[in-house]
C-alpha cells in the first residue's frame, strides 16, 4: 500500500515537469515569433513615414518694415590741405627771402576749425581758414581782381572786417579790412618789404629825373639864340630832345603807377586755405615744428560721423534720401542719422527686383488638380540684385564720435502695415508663372490654394490679403514637407 502511493506521487512530480517544459518551450517559441521578421518586413520596417506638409498658423498683427546693415562709423567728407604757396615774405633784408620755411607750429589733431581761426603757423606767420569754393592759387593784393577776390571780400564782411563793397578787386578797403582782421588774430597783415619800399623809391626817382631831364631840355629851346645861324636843323633837334625827355617822364609815370597798383598789404598765397564748408575737423596733422610745409601738410574731416554701409538692390529700391536711420555701434550706444546718399551717380532703383520670385513648385500635392500654373517658392529675388551703397549722416554724434573705426548696425524703417493685418511666413508664399500670389492651407486633412494680394514684409513676415474671407487668423498655412 505504502509502496503505490509513493509510485503514485512520483508519476504527479513528472508529469508537473512535463507541463512546465512544456510551457516554457510554449513561451519561447511565442516570444521567438514575435520577434522574428521576414526580409520584406525588415525592409518596410526601415523606409520614412510617409511625408506631410509643414504648417505655421497664419498671424495677426502688426508689421514694421525695416532695412538692416552693418557699416563702419568715421568723420565725414575728409580732405587733404596742401598750401598754395610761401608763407610771408622777409620785411627785413633781401638775403632772407630765400631761408627755407619752416613749420614753427602744427596743426593740431582733432581740433575744431570755424571761419577766420588759425591753422597753423610757419616762420612765425598764420595760416588762417575761410570758407570758398575757389582754392587760394595765387597772392592777392591791391590791383588784384576776380572770384577769388570777391570771395575774400565776402569772408572778411562776415567776419565783421568791411571791405567797403564786394567788388571783385582789391582796392584799399580791402587791405584795411586785412589789416585789421590780421591785428585782430594777433598779427600784422603782410606789408610791403624792403625790397618792395626800395623798387618804389628807385621808380619815384626815376620819374623825379625824367620831369628834371624835360624840364632842362625845355629851358635849352628857351634860350637857344634866334640870330640867324642855321635855325632849322637846330629846332629840330631841340624838338627831339623835347619829346624824348617827355617820353621818358611819361614811361616813369606809368611804371610808377603800375608798382602802385600792387603796393600795399597783401595776402600772401599760403595764408590762407579756402575751404567749402566749415567748421571742419583736423583729422590727422602730417607735420611737425620744424618741418618745411611741402605737400600735404594736414588732412580735415567735416564735423559729421558718417556710416558708410551696403544692402541688396531689392532692398535700396524701398529707400529714399533723408530717410530716419538709427545707428548702434557694438557696444550699445545709439545716435540717430539721416541717409544722405544712396549708391553712385545716376543709380536707379526702379530696376531692382522686388516682390516674388520664379520658379518650379518643387512640392506636387493640394487638392487643386492638376493643369494649374507652375509657381515659385519665396518672394524675394534679391539673390541676383546688384549691392548698392549706402551713406548715413549723423549730424549729431554724442558718444559715437567715440567709436570712429568702429563698426555699426544701421536700421531704417521704410513702412508699417495699416494696423493689426493678416501675415504669414516668406516661405509660405508662392507665385505662379502668370505673376498671381498663393498660399496653401491645411483644412480636414486636405490642403487648397488660396489667392492673396501681399503687402508690406518684415521680420520675415509679409502681409497678405485673401481674395473674400477665404483666410482668417490661426489657419494652417503650408511652408515646406
């Protein structure tokens, strides 16, 4: 009995194992299955799902338009300043005309230049500024006449200094106004030389002895005798001797009257620079006390920062002179400026291309069917555009004078939308070949084109007008797959 019932027990023991092993190979195999794959399925398990298109919901809001650079920030209109002659002349003997000039004091870099201020000086005389568009080219003095004259004129009667009319020619008036505004800078006017006083005296005695060589040839015909000798011979030469000694007195008056005419205080070619437009800045000083002043001795800047930038040819044609700039250099500091050229002379900028570009749809899809124009991607063709230049006029520079050499960022609104307007990606517009504006919405699964007129771009954002309600805020618009 005892014996069947432990036969009994071992046949349940395996008969328990029997079932676990077979559960466990159960299990396996099913585990196995599962992931076990045949080659197809490998293959398809590897390939992308399948594509859809990318969509941004459409905004409404406001849009400022704005052109964006970078330029370099310096001082305005620079210019070299070259002397357009010596400077004084010796007052005191001939053999010193000849010493070499020389620089006995600089101009000073970064110093600030307004009508009648002193330049520089050489061999102790000024070099004084005044404004005129014709360059000093030659020395003026009594006698003297022309533009440049009538210019010096108008100079010395804004100065305060009359020259009693602007005429054109140096008479005494306008000696006497050098004079005085020479006393008034510290200096005497540049009066006649030795050598000058001696030709004077020498032409003044000249005409002393010719009237004395008339007069004694007149008081020979006088006393000649009348007693009958041959008179007529003698007559004749007496007559000659006459007109000879008047000749002479006459060539010694006019001669006289000549030197004269240029005798006087005169402005020597050197002293002065004539200058468009002042005030000017020195910019950088070329020479040094002790130097001789050939060549350029200094070149000036206007006293205007200027920001010399380039933009695409579609961005200029939305640009016009004295247009509002904001300038910010690197470091924070902003001015505001005024833009005061756009490109070279005879630039036009209603060539440049703006608006949508052309193109093949690299995108099949939407639910328009087939047979519909072929469009274009993107509205900008500036890729292709010509750089145009651009210069920014900061009158007022503040700080920014700081960062001459310096690189800055110039923006310049060019247009705002008529408030709150619908507007959507660049990238979300197409243009058919025929020229008409498109975007695609996503509605239900299914996307359409919609016809829209654009308006102002910006922030890569451009505004866009649907034909009807056919567009409103929060719809899907496609910009790629």
């Amino acid at each position: 009995m005892k014996r069947r019932k432990r036969q009994q027990r071992s046949r349940t023991r395996r008969l328990g194992a029997t079932v676990a092993v077979v559960a466990v190979i159960g299990a396996g195999g099913w585990f196995a299955g599962t992931r076990m794959q045949s080659p197809a399925d490998a293959a398809a398990s590897q390939r992308a799902p399948e594509a859809g298109p990318v969509t941004v919901p459409v905004e409404h809001r406001t849009l400022t338009a704005t052109v964006v650079a970078q330029g370099s920030l310096e001082y305005g209109s620079p210019r070299g300043i070259t002397l357009a002659g010596a400077v004084g002349s010796s007052q005191e003997s001939d053999e010193e005309d000849g010493a070499a000039q020389r620089v006995t004091k600089a101009p000073s870099a970064g110093s600030r230049l307004k009508e009648g201020d002193v330049f520089m000086q050489v061999s102790g005389r000024p070099v004084l500024v005044l404004s005129g568009p014709v360059p000093m080219y030659r020395t003026l003095g009594p006698g003297s006449s022309g533009e440049d004259v009538r210019q010096l004129q108008k100079a010395l009667n804004r100065l305060g200094f009359s020259t009693g009319g602007v005429t054109g020619t140096y008479g005494q008036g306008t000696a006497s106004a050098v004079g005085r505004w020479y006393r008034s800078k510290g200096y005497t006017a540049q009066e006649p030389t030795i050598a000058d006083r001696q030709r004077l005296g020498d032409l003044e005695t000249a005409v002393s002895d010719a009237q004395a060589a008339l007069l004694t040839a007149r008081g020979d015909s006088e006393e000649a005798p009348g007693d009958g000798t041959p008179g007529k011979d003698s007559e004749k030469l007496r007559n000659l001797h006459i007109k000879s000694a008047e000749k002479q007195l006459e060539l010694a008056n006019a001669a006289l009257s000549a030197f004269k005419a240029g005798y006087g205080t005169k402005v020597p070619a050197g002293e002065i620079v004539f200058l468009p437009r002042l005030p000017v800045r020195v910019d950088k000083a070329k020479v040094r006390a002790g130097d001789t002043p050939d060549g350029e001795v200094a070149t000036v800047t206007s006293s205007d920062v200027v920001v010399e930038a380039v933009v695409p040819g579609s961005d200029a044609a939305s640009l016009r002179e004295g247009m509002t700039v904001q300038v910010t250099t690197a470091d924070g500091k902003e001015a505001e400026g005024v833009l005061s050229e756009i490109g070279g002379s005879g630039t036009t900028f209603e060539d440049a291309g703006s608006g949508a570009g052309t193109g093949p749809d690299a995108e099949p899809g939407g639910t328009s069917g087939s047979g519909e124009e072929p469009e274009s991607t993107g509205t900008s063709g500036d890729g292709t555009s010509e750089p145009v230049p651009l210069k920014v006029t900061i009158a007022k520079p503040g700080p920014l004078a700081e960062n001459t050499g310096g690189a800055a960022t110039v923006t310049i609104e060019v247009g705002e939308s008529d408030g709150k307007v619908l507007a959507v990606p660049v990238a979300a517009v197409q243009t058919s070949a025929g020229g008409q504006a498109r975007v695609r919405v996503e509605r239900d699964g299914r996307v359409r084109r919609i016809d829209v007129v654009l308006g102002i771009s910006a922030d890569g954002l451009v505004e866009v007008k649907p034909d009807g309600g056919a567009l409103k805020k929060g719809d899907l618009v496609v910009v790629g797959r």
